[in-house]
C-alpha cells in the first residue's frame, strides 16, 4: 500500500488533486532501521529531520551500495536525485561532508544521504545510478575538490578554465587570487594577481559613509558652515 493516496474532485469542470496522507515519520523511521539492518557495514546512524525526512549517514565506500539499493528496492523506490552538494568544516579530519537529497515518486517521500571524505580521499560517482549526478559532481568537484572516481567527464564546471583553488572551501580567500581585466593593447582579456590597495582595507565604525576621511577634501560649503557654528556658538 503506497503511503499516500490521491482523491479527484471534478468542480466545475476542473480537476482538482489532493493528497490526503503524506508520509508518515514513524514508517519513513521504521523503513531507514531497516535499511540499517539489512547493510549494517556502510550504514552508520538514521535519524529524522526537523522536516520529518529520513536522513542516513553512510561510510563513503558505501555509496553505490546504499544508493543503488535505494533506487531499486521496491518499498523505496529513491529514483530522483535532486540534489548534491557538500559541506566544508576544516576542523573535522574529513572536512567535506557529501549530502545526496533523493525523492520517491512512487511513495511521495524524501530521504537525505550523508557521507565524508577529505581533500584526498576519493568518492565513488554515482552517474552510473543518476544521470542528474553528472553535472552535481562536476560541480562538487569545481568548488570544493572533491574527486569523484569513476566519473565519466570530471571537469570544471563553473570556473574559467586555468582556474587555481576551488572558490566554496572555507580557506580560500574572498579575494581570490587572481583578477581579470581587458587590456587594449592586447585586445584581449588577461589575468593579474589581485592587488587590493590598503586604504581599502581601513574601516572605522563611527562615521561608516567616511572611510577615507584623510584622503578626501571637505567640500567648501561644509567648511563655511562649520566656521559660522563655531562663531556664533553661545558661551557657557
């Protein structure tokens, strides 16, 4: 029996579809316990969102085995992967967390899939499983440099090609290292490290508009005002 049914409403000529039972957290619980049961070697913790989504936290050698099963198991039926993206905590040992959000047609469910990995270790692609995989990795891969083996096309996906470092990791700096700019001389585009000049790095907070108070002449007005407060200032 699916978890959810739909009920037509003919009004007016209009169809009108309702789902009247949504998913329930208790079988999302008891159905992520049993995918923990059946592959206890790569499945390490299920839990249950604040969304009431059934979350899995997986070894990363057990991506293709957890996912595959997820897709072709009939009481899950996982055939959608929405979304891949990563998360970058340099001061856990496995920096990168890996999420993989997948949606069920057939049971109008979701189910999130986390693993871990670091700037070395490799993680097994999924595009063989996913078609919608192959750009998310490319992606993944572009802005946090996690390799994925066994990806049919790993390139960048984003950046320029040449591009150095990978932008979304918590260590590469806001700046960048390198600008662009179009040279006449050289018709063209070129590359230059970025040289930020440091008058733009003072701030000072009392006067936010004026940050460069040394550097800028008050306009004239402004002075003939201030020498006409300061003549008629009464005495205490």
């Amino acid at each position: 029996k699916q978890w959810y049914q739909r009920r037509v409403a003919i009004t007016a000529g209009v169809a009108e579809i309702k789902p009247t039972d949504y998913p329930d957290p208790e079988k999302l619980r008891t159905f992520g316990q049993y995918v923990a049961a059946i592959l206890p070697k790569y499945v390490q913790d299920v839990k249950m969102t604040h969304t009431n989504e059934l979350e899995i936290l997986i070894h990363p050698s057990g991506v293709v085995p957890v996912m595959g099963m997820l897709r072709d198991h009939t009481n899950a039926q996982f055939k959608a992967l929405m979304e891949l993206t990563a998360v970058d905590v340099p001061s856990r040992q496995y920096r990168f967390e890996l999420v993989y959000c997948l949606l069920s047609h057939a049971y109008n469910a979701r189910c999130i899939v986390k693993t871990y990995t670091d700037e070395l270790t490799p993680v097994d692609s999924v595009t063989a499983l996913f078609k919608s995989a192959d750009w998310a990795e490319r992606e993944v891969w572009d802005m946090y440099g996690v390799y994925f083996a066994g990806h049919p096309d790993l390139r960048r996906i984003l950046t320029d090609y040449g591009f150095e470092g990978h932008p979304q990791r918590k260590d590469f700096p806001l700046t960048g290292f390198t600008e662009v700019r179009y040279d006449n001389s050289l018709g063209r585009v070129v590359y230059e490290p970025v040289e930020v000049a440091q008058e733009f790095r003072r701030f000072e907070l009392d006067m936010p508009w004026e940050l460069f108070p040394n550097y800028r002449e008050a306009p004239a007005h402004l002075l003939e005002a201030q020498e006409t407060a300061e003549e008629v200032k009464p005495e205490k």
